[in-house]
C-alpha cells in the first residue's frame, strides 16, 4: 500500500481492497479537516465515488453514499462542518455551476469533494486533485497533488506526520 514519494512529487497509493481504501480515506479526511476542497478525476468505475464513501464513513456517515450523478449535490451535515459531495458528470459548462450553490472558497468547516470537477478549478484556486485508476479488478491507484502555496504547506505537514507513522508502523 505504501509507494515512496516526497512533498515534490505526488502522493501515490494502490489500494488492493475496500478496507485499504477506507484507511487511505481517513487519512485523506485528515489532510482535508476542517475545511478543503478536493477534486476527483478517473474513468467511470475507479473509486471516486468509493473514495468519497469512505471519507464520509470515517466521518461517521454510516448510510448509503450514492454518487449525485442527477441531483448534482449531496449535502451531509457533521458537526461542526458541513461536507458537499458533487458530480459535474453530466455539466457541460462553467456556467451550468451558477445553480448549485457551491461553498466560497475558503468557506470554514466546509469539505467539498467533486467528481469530475475539472471545471472548478477557476473557482477553487486551493484544491487537492484525487486521480483514481483501476489496476485490476478490486485493486485501485490514488494519486494526490496539491494546487495551491497554503494547502501545500499543509500537505507538507500532513506528510511529514505520515511518513513517521509510517516508519513507526514498520520498525
């Protein structure tokens, strides 16, 4: 599950099952606390929707996550922020976005996670981009980037502490 990378280079896990993927979601959950923006990007069927599941499960959501493929947005309330799942899927242009009434950047206690949210990237110039890919049947690939001099620092952060964990976990 773990592949080498460092704060320059993309963060990069395989998941080989659902319960790999729900830790890499919780901790991806942490990166985000309390408040970030993360797109989702891949092919139909390579876990975004899985991945966004997971985070919302860590969470403590314990009820179905459905993508929002037609109803645009799903809003689930945790206390004390607010989470919005969306899928741009079936938008056409940034302008279709005026209707959704989407956070503000930098909105506090908010998590906003996209599938297929290329086009917000105008929006939301501070984001985290989760590129997902099948590699076999159950086995998927995360990769992580950063856009954005804040949230790259915390990513810093965030890996720094990770990398320890990891090496804890292994010693």
């Amino acid at each position: 599950m773990n592949e080498k990378d460092s704060i320059t280079s993309p963060w990069i896990r395989t998941s080989y099952n659902l319960e790999q993927t729900q830790k890499l979601a919780s901790t991806l959950v942490e990166l985000l606390l309390p408040s970030g923006v993360m797109l989702f990007s891949g092919d139909l069927g390579t876990g975004k929707t899985t991945m966004i599941q997971a985070m919302l499960w860590h969470l403590g959501y314990k009820e179905s996550v459905k993508s929002p493929t037609f109803d645009l947005v799903h809003i689930y309330e945790f206390h004390p922020f607010r989470v919005y799942h969306v899928d741009l899927y079936r938008l056409d242009s940034p302008e279709e976005l005026a209707v959704l009434d989407l956070p503000a950047p930098g909105e506090e206690n908010t998590l906003l996670l996209v599938e297929w949210g290329e086009m917000l990237t105008t929006f939301y110039p501070e984001y985290f981009q989760l590129t997902c890919e099948a590699c076999g049947d159950t086995c998927r690939r995360f990769t992580l980037e950063t856009h954005g001099e804040t949230l790259q620092q915390r990513y810093g952060t965030w890996q720094a502490r990770h990398s320890m964990s990891d090496k804890e976990r292994n010693s």
